[in-house]
C-alpha cells in the first residue's frame, strides 16, 4: 500500500498491526475446525468440505478463500488444497505438526492476552483473570493423556525448527553428557546427538512428558545414546553431565527463582563444563528483535518471567559463578547462549 501526500506519515504500519490479530485468528479458526486435517492430501470444494465439517458453506468458503490469501492453502479449479506448509505445520498426523501449541494460542493464550492492559497495571499474569485459578496448567487443560501428548508435539514441531540451529552454533564437540533439562519431547538432545557423534544425552523432565520422549528418541534411531530420566529439576538432583541445557525454561521465571536453578546447574556441573540456554535474546537497547519483544509480553500475561538481553543473561549467569558468557543469535524462534564455568 502506497500513500503519495508526503504531508501526513505513511499509515501503513498500523494499518498493518491493527489487522495483524485477525490473520493468526484465521489460522487458529481454521486448525480449530479440522480444515487442514480434513483436506490432507486431497483437493476438496468448498461445498463437500462444509458439509463434512459440519459448517455453513459460504461463511467456510470465506474461511478458505482468507486462508489462500494468507498462503496456507491453494486453490484450484476443483477446490482447495493445502500447501507443503500446512500439510508440514498445521496437520495432526504430520510429525512437524504444530496444532497443539496452535490450539493452546487459540484457546489459552488468546484468552488471556484480551486482559493484557491489566497485566501491565499490575504487573502479574492473567491466569485467575481469565480462568479463575492460579495453577498449574497442566492439571486444567490437559486432562488426557491424549490432549497432552497433542500438546507435546506443537512443542516439539516448533522444537524441530530452532533446535538443530541452536546446538551448531557453539562448538559442543568437547562435552561428553548433555543433558536438557525440562527437554519435554527430546528434540535438543536428538538434535545434538545428530550433529555431535560421540556426544550421549539425557532428557530429564517430568513424568507426563517421558513416554513421548523415549518414544521421540526411539524413532530418531537414538535409544541408545538418549536417557530419559524423570524428576523435577527444582527439586530433585541433576543427573550428572558436563553440558546442560535449558530451552524456553529461564524465561518463565523471575530472578530469585531461576538464580536458584542456575546455581544448582552451576554447582553439579564438572570444572569446564557449560550451560546451553535457548531463548530469544533481546537487543542490548531493547529495540527487538520483534518475537523477543512480543514473547515477552507473552510471559507477562502467563507466567513470572520475561525475556531478557544478552547482558542481562551474563549478570545472572555470572552471578552464581559462570566465568565465561557468549550470545550468538539466529533468525529463528530461538537464540543461544553459552556459559562455561571455569
């Protein structure tokens, strides 16, 4: 969109973001109602797909025809498709899926970002507001074990996109043991045992996510270099390792709390040994990167944490005796940093 009169500032960035929650709303409505999974690999009319969805034809074909617009389905002269996108990301049955971590956007978060400006009134997250209780969150929306497991596998397709470019960016090849704590599905540590040959790992996270992660391991051939072990890294000891990692763990909590973490890290950890932290890092001046800047405000609105910057990530980590503190960033979801105690 171009605008010619240079008296006035050019609309078009709000104009933008002011559409920008009606675009993921889209998408959200549209993985909600079994569209993609529905068309798989089939090409399907409007028609034939609102009945089986059971949904008002034109209102579906408006559904269909946004989500064309927005590149997540084609369309032909026999109807609907999906593209090598929406068949990767947004069906259940594909093993890169990210439905789960889609409907939890859709159903959880979204809720709770409609109480933002009281988020930011009071500096706490939104949990009673919108739900009515404070948690844990697992208890109230993942009853099954199916909508866990569903869940799990948003988080481990959003896995498989940052974590083989987090485990190249430092050179690992001196450590022995990984271990990725609160590793959920296994994706850090089947990522690093693929890129580092003689590299062993661990997942150690809580028991409802072991079943899935021994069975993640086991398909990516890696059984017998993964050890999933089960435990509560606040509260039970570290299995032993000279490499940990923490992905999209610190940011869900405040200093006190995860000063406690990382000084239980440092202290199991051997002379030499290093902490691998996958976050988005903020810039040093707090202008981005934007998914920093909004994932922050995200752990405003559900959690104690925040995002933070590569020095803030240094004062923490040096703070319980880290030596040695690097940044390196990418343009995926996630940066890494790297800290080495001496």
């Amino acid at each position: 969109m171009m605008y010619q009169d240079l008296s006035i500032p050019d609309p078009t960035i709000v104009l933008d973001h002011l559409e920008a929650f009606r675009r993921s709303k889209t998408m959200f409505a549209a993985v909600d109602l079994g569209v993609f999974d529905e068309l798989g690999e089939k090409t399907i009319s409007s028609e034939v797909l609102a009945a089986q969805l059971h949904c008002h034809e034109p209102s579906l074909r408006l559904l269909l025809e946004s989500c064309v617009g927005l590149g997540l389905l084609k369309r032909t002269t026999e109807g609907f498709q999906n593209t090598d996108v929406s068949r990767a990301y947004l069906c259940s049955d594909s093993p890169r899926r990210m439905t789960g971590y889609i409907q939890y956007s859709n159903h959880v978060m979204w809720k709770m970002w409609a109480h933002l400006e009281d988020a930011i009134r009071e500096g706490t997250h939104r949990w009673k507001q919108t739900f009515g209780f404070d948690g844990p969150i697992f208890s109230h929306f993942f009853r099954t074990p199916e909508a866990m497991e569903e869940f799990l596998m948003g988080m481990h397709g959003f896995g498989m996109i940052t974590s083989p470019r987090i485990v190249e960016l430092f050179d690992l090849s001196r450590y022995r043991v990984l271990c990725d704590l609160g590793g959920a599905t296994g994706h850090l540590a089947i990522a690093a045992c693929h890129r580092y040959p003689t590299l062993a790992a661990k997942v150690f996270d809580l028991p409802h996510a072991l079943d899935l992660a021994r069975r993640m391991t086991r398909e990516a051939g890696l059984s017998d270099r993964i050890e999933i072990v089960g435990g509560d890294f606040f509260v039970d000891p570290l299995p032993e390792a000279d490499l940990y990692a923490l992905g999209r763990i610190v940011h869900d909590w405040d200093e006190p709390k995860i000063r406690i973490l990382l000084q239980k890290i440092y202290d199991a950890l051997p002379k030499g040994g290093a902490l691998l932290i996958g976050e988005k890092v903020l810039w040093e001046n707090r202008s981005g990167p934007r998914w920093a800047q909004m994932q922050s405000l995200n752990m405003l609105v559900c959690t104690e944490g925040k995002e933070r910057s590569g020095a803030e990530y240094a004062q923490l980590l040096r703070g319980v005796g880290f030596s040695q503190v690097a940044v390196s960033r990418t343009q995926v979801p996630l940066d890494a940093v790297l800290a080495i105690k001496s």
